[in-house]
C-alpha cells in the first residue's frame, strides 16, 4: 500500500525549497546581506571618529 501525504503540505514544502534556492542565487548575485553591510557601516563611522578624533591642528 503506498504512503498517504498531504498535498498542501507537499506543495508548501516545494515552494518553500524554490525560493530559499532563489534567496540563495540572489544573495551569491548580490553579494552581502543588510546585516553585513550596515555592520560595515557601523565600523567605518567607528574608524572615522577615532580618526578624526586623533587629528592634530596645525597653525600656520
């Protein structure tokens, strides 16, 4: 006898699979994600106020 299986949940699982493998090309595509960038962002506004903080003034 063969296995009883919901097909909504079947198709569920199957469209689930399509676009976490779409996320996935798009992400490779695209290159960071929101979280790294705004990380990135983050570091460099960091670096830049150490930076500036640290900047010496010449009096010509």
């Amino acid at each position: 006898m063969a296995e009883v299986i919901n097909l909504r949940m079947a198709r569920n699982r199957r469209d689930r699979a399509a676009r976490e493998k779409d996320a996935a090309s798009a992400r490779a595509q695209h290159g960071v994600g929101r979280a790294e960038q705004q990380a990135r962002k983050a570091e460099d506004t960091r670096a830049r106020r150490q930076l500036d903080g640290a900047k010496l003034e010449r009096d010509d």
